[in-house]
C-alpha cells in the first residue's frame, strides 16, 4: 500500500477508534508533576496517571500518536536506520479494562488485514518472554507460524517509576538485502549491527508498578500499554532504506541539500549521516522549544544546546556557512502540519531561539574547531590518541562544545576524550562558583547588617547569572 505518514498514523487510531478506543492528543514533550523524567519518552508516559489509579479517565481504552524525546539514541542518530532523539510513539492502552488476549488478537489484525496494514504474515516475527507462555499462546492462536515466535529474555518492560511488565515485540523482516546492507557498509551500520529485522512495535502486559524504592509491586488490574515507532512503520510502508528516506526527513534533507549547495544526500554515506543527523535534530528542537523549552546549560536546555550544536557541526561538514538550522523549523511545521498544526503556527517564534543560539556558538565555532583540530594532530602526533580533561573542559567552557561533541567528532579519527578528567574540571568549576556564592552571601549579610536592607541588589543579580534556566519560559 502506498500511504504518506500522515495517512499511516490516521489509521492507526481509526483502527484502535473501531475498537471503542478514545483518541487521546500528544501531550506536551515536558513531563507534567512526574520528576522522574526530563521528557516524555513514551505514550505510556503520559498515561501513568491513569495506570497508578490516581486519575481514572472516562474511558478504559485510549490510543494516541505521542511525540516522544530519548536522549538514550541521540549518538543513535544518523549511524542506524531506525533511531531518532524525537519519534511519534503510536499506542493502544487498556486501564484496567482488556488483556493480553484482545491486545494480541488486534494487534495481528491491524498489521495483517488487507482493509488496515496489510503486511504479509511471513514478514513478522514476535518475541515473548520466556515465562510468559500465555503471549505465545495467544500469538498461536492467532495464526502466527510457531517459528516466527522467538523467546528473548530481555523481554521485560521497564522504564523507572511506573507501569511495567512482559512484553511481545513485532519485528518486520525487510529482506536479505538488509543483511548485505549491515555487511557491506560497516561504516554507516557500526558494528555490522543487523537491519533486516526491524523491531517495530512493542506490546506490553503490565501488571506490575515500579516504586519509587526500586520493588515491583503487582497492579490491582492487569493493563496493556503499547509503543508502535510511526517513522519505523511508515519506512516500511514507503519501502525505504532507512527512516530518513520518507515523507517524514526527506523535506528537511531536500532543504539541507539546497543550503549546502555543493553535497547531494546519497553521495557519500559519511556526509549522509550529517544530513540525517541535521533533519532528525531539526525536529527534536522545533519541537522541544515548542513545547516552551529553551537551549541552556542544564537538564532539558542543555539537550537541546546539544542538539543544536552537534546539527551545527554537522553543517559545517557540508559546507554550510553561517546559520541555517533555524530555516529549517519551518519545514519540519509544514511536514508536521496535519497532525501538529500548533509547531507551524509557533515556528517564527522558534525559529528565532535556533538562530540566537546558532548566533552564540557561531562567535566561537571557528576558533573552537581550529583548537579541536590542532589538538587532534597533537595527540597523534605523541600517539597518546586522547584529548585530556583540561582540554576537552576549555573546549566546553570557553568554546561551547559539549564534551559529547568532542567525542564524536575526534572518534572517526581514532581519538579518545578523557571524560573524567572533564568530569573534575567541571567539578572544579563548580566548587569555584560554590565559593563566589558563599562570598557574596557573607557579604550580603554583612550589608543586611550594616544597612539593614532585607535583599541587597547584587544577591539578585547573582542568582540570575547561574540560576539553572531552563525552566524559564
Ligand atoms: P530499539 O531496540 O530499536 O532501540 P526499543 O526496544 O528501545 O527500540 P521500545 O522502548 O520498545 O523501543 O519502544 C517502542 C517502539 O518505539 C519501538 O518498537 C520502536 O518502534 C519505537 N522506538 C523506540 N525508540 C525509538 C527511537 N529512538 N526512534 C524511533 N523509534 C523508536
Ligand atoms: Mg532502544
Ligand atoms: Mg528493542
Ligand atoms: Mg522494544
């Protein structure tokens, strides 16, 4: 079948819809009263609400499309072909209402029914946890040929405080020229990482919380909640490569090709991770800042300071002079238009956020580059291959290059970053800014006592200066 994302994603929930499911929107990528997340990283996420009891919604089924951010793939990006720092995350979700019996049973008639998915059964394999013989038998049930369901340990769904569970993962066979694609192109699959089997849903039991001290406690009801990766499934559909060549990345790549000018996507499978790595980064950030987050250097903010610069170098390796990412945003709103109309409404606003910070690492990129550089042909110079904490800290502090950049960039010449000395440095800098705080406090006092002035000004403007921003909206 030939459907553009927007189509897929629609089906998706018309199908679970017909089920007697609610279709619930995406909810916003910053976590709402649950500190044990930096983002939404899940639909199930946003639904912990109702799976701990604390809100019991209208009604027990629910599907959605939520935008999700795991910082856990960022170095992901670019080097396979199904990980993105931002994803849609299709789910169905049972509070307490059906089980593994419906999940399974709807799950097999979305992917295989010619009227929905239409997939050739023989194209899909299931995993199940070993103890969870009730999931294959269900999966048996169904149709699914005993050979396409494999048991794997790992089988356990688990994402901190919360719901968690046995899980059941569909993956899609996309055929033996996948397999070629890992061996023949390590550089671009590192480790020969096979592609051909392409985990694309994942369907989990849960039964248990995860407390806050680390036990499982059982559920009073047993509920499902599901994760269906939308640009995995549309890659499938649009019988592309890797994610990044469909309807989703390919506007951004196009746009990133007339920037560059000189570099064609396709043309050279290093300069392809850097457009991958632009067109995913691209929407992470037009997303996160629409959500009122904004770049800095702490928790959420920092990650998108990172997102940034790391598209930022990546630009570069394409020839790209000056910024550019911020023209981007508004491709990434019009691609998501359909379902997300709020992005291209907002995009000036967030296209303003990329530029200033584009700006900020533009005034040291040159110079920072230029050190990184010569420090690399040092190191192999000596044949140490490393790049001590000073230097990586001075690069960081005075440059703006986070040390994960560091390390990427000096790991396709061979070269390691020494992270705990950057650790001691960073802690350095902190004990010396602990001590300027308690200076000014005992000053502070001072004042109060001498001029009896409740909040002398200069305490203020200290705690604007390092107050963690990223809160600030
Ligand atoms: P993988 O093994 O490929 O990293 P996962 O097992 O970590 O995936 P789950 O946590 O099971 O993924 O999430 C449910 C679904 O969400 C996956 O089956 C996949 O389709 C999708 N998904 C997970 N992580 C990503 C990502 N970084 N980018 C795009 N899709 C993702
Ligand atoms: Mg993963
Ligand atoms: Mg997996
Ligand atoms: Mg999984």
């Amino acid at each position: 079948k030939n459907l553009s994302s927007s189509e897929i994603r629609q089906m998706y929930l018309d199908f679970f819809k017909s089920k007697g499911h609610t279709i619930e929107p995406s909810a916003s990528l910053i976590p709402v009263d649950d500190p044990s997340l930096l983002w939404i990283n899940s639909g199930v996420a946003t639904m912990k609400k109702y799976f701990d009891g604390s809100v019991v919604p209208d009604n027990p089924r629910l599907t959605s499309s939520q935008k999700s951010i795991r910082t856990n793939d960022i170095e992901n990006v670019g080097k396979t072909a199904r990980h993105h720092t931002l994803f849609e995350m299709l789910g169905n979700f049972s509070v307490g209402d059906y089980f593994k019996d419906e999940a399974i049973t709807w799950a097999w008639e979305l992917l295989t029914s010619e009227e929905w998915f239409g997939w050739d059964p023989e194209k899909l394999y299931m995993t199940v946890y070993p103890e969870d013989q009730d999931a294959k038998k269900a999966w048996e049930k169904v149709g699914v040929a005993p050979d396409h369901i494999i048991e794997a340990e790992d089988n356990f769904w688990d994402i901190g405080e919360g719901p968690s569970g046995p899980d059941s993962e569909i993956f899609y066979d996309r055929g033996e020229a996948f397999n070629d694609l890992a061996e023949d192109d390590p550089e671009n699959y590192p480790g020969g990482e096979n592609q051909r089997y392409l985990e694309v849903w994942n369907i989990v039991f849960s039964q248990f919380n995860h407390e806050p001290d680390g036990s499982y406690k059982p559920l009073p009801r047993k509920n499902i909640d599901t994760g269906m990766g939308l640009e995995r499934v549309v890659s499938v559909f649009q019988n592309a490569k890797t994610n990044f060549e469909t309807d989703l990345f390919m506007p951004m790549i196009e746009e990133t090709e007339s920037l560059s000018g000189t570099v064609k996507y396709g043309q050279d499978p290093k300069l392809d991770v850097s457009f991958k790595v632009i067109a995913d980064h691209s929407r992470a950030i037009t997303f996160a800042i629409g959500d009122g987050a904004l770049p800095s250097n702490e928790g959420r903010g920092y990650i998108i300071r990172r997102l940034i610069r790391r598209a930022v170098v990546n630009g570069q390796k394409l020839g790209i002079q000056g910024p550019f990412l911020y023209k981007l945003v508004a491709v990434v709103g019009k691609v998501m238009q359909a379902y997300y109309p709020e992005v291209l409404e907002q995009s000036d606003y967030i296209a303003k956020i990329v530029k200033s910070e584009e700006d900020r690492f533009n005034e040291t990129l040159v110079d920072g580059l230029r050190l990184l550089n010569n420090l690399i042909d040092e190191t192999k110079q000596d044949k140490t291959y490393l790049i001590n904490g000073e230097d990586a800290f001075k690069l960081y502090d005075t440059y703006g290059f986070p040390v994960e950049l560091t390390k990427e960039y000096t790991e396709d010449e061979g070269i390691k970053v020494d992270e705990d000395g950057f650790k001691v440095e960073m802690e350095k800098q902190r004990d010396r800014a602990r001590k300027a705080r308690g200076n000014k406090k005992a000053m502070g006092l001072q004042n109060d006592l001498l001029v009896d002035v409740k909040v002398p000004s200069q305490y203020v403007g200290y705690n604007q200066l390092t107050v963690d921003d990223t809160q600030v909206k």
